[in-house]
C-alpha cells in the first residue's frame, strides 16, 4: 500500500500572522530610522548656529590681531581699527604706520559688518544684545570691550547669535575671544 502525501499550503492564520509581523518590523524600523533623522537635524542645526558665530569670531580676530590701532565704539556695538602700511614685498612698513584705509566692525541691526572704504561684508547674522542662556535669561551684553588703558592693546569680543532651526526651535550660539594687538606703535617701540 503506497502512502499518499498530502500537500499542504499555508493557512490564513499563518498568512496573517505573517504579515503583521512583518508590518511591526517595518514600521519599527521606520520609527527608528525617523528618530535618528530627526536627532540629526537638530545635531546639524546645532553645528551650523555654533559654527556661524564661531566663524565671526575667528574673521574679527584675524583682523583685529595685526592692527596698530583701535579705537572701540562707547556703546560696545563697533570698533575702528588701522592696519600698518606694507611695502611692495608685503612687509611691514617699520615703524609701524597707517595705511590709510579706513576699516570698522559694526553691528547693523542683528547683523555684523566688516566695512572696509565704505563696503560692508556681512560676517554673522542674527546677533542678539541679550544672552538668552545667562543667569537671569535677558543679560545685556557689548560685543567689544577693553581695558581702560589710554593704548589699547586688546580687545575682548562676544558674539551671541539666535537662528531659526528645525521645527523652528530657536538656537543660540556664543563664542568670545580676547584678542592681542601685535603691531601697536606705542608698545612695540
């Protein structure tokens, strides 16, 4: 006598139970990959807010490190600043004298300028006079600062910016940076 065999297929409760499990995977996997897209947005919001005031800081100071002359603003909002004349090779000019081109850093508005004969470069926008993540949450704050001496042989900035980032959350970026004026006539002599 032969044994039949039976084929069998899959019942529907197999089916089902199937695919709902694998509808859980998916969108498991989906929650997830959607969370870590989310954490990476504010990550790179993040970055780019520090990076922008950062960035500001690092062109204020290359500039302001070889001045001779500075002369910050009474309200801390600008400063003025000359750099040395150079001679054909690109050396300085010694002793150190002007070069006679006029140069300021300005807040504009929520914008800082470098203006040089009267052209503006923007350098950082979105700058704000209050420190939002200070003690009391509204602290005033000057961009330029410096000691009381009659030379002035550095200048300490601070730059607290606001901007708009994923899901319009509101992030603040600060960097401050004393600078040390190398070709000041008065001390280099």
């Amino acid at each position: 006598m032969r044994k039949r065999r039976s084929i069998r297929g899959v019942s529907l409760l197999e089916t089902l139970t199937a695919a709902v499990m694998t509808v859980m995977v998916l969108t498991a996997g989906v929650g997830t990959l959607l969370m870590g897209l989310n954490s990476w947005a504010r990550g790179q919001g993040h970055i780019e807010a520090e990076s922008e005031a950062q960035e500001a800081v690092r062109i204020m100071c290359q500039k302001l490190r070889e001045a001779c002359q500075v002369n910050v603003d009474a309200n801390g909002l600008g400063l003025s600043y000359q750099m040395p004349a150079v001679d054909n090779n690109g050396d300085y000019v010694v002793p150190a004298v002007w070069d006679g081109v006029t140069r300021r850093i300005e807040l504009d508005g929520s914008t800082l300028n470098v203006v040089t004969n009267g052209r503006y470069r923007p350098i950082c926008t979105g700058v704000i006079l209050t420190d939002p993540d200070s003690a009391n949450g509204t602290s005033p704050y000057t961009i330029f600062s410096c000691p009381a001496n009659s030379v002035v042989n550095q200048v300490t900035m601070e730059v607290v910016a606001q901007r708009n980032s994923y899901r319009a959350v509101n992030l603040t970026s600060r960097a401050k940076e004393t600078v040390y004026l190398r070709n000041v006539p008065q001390i280099a002599q």
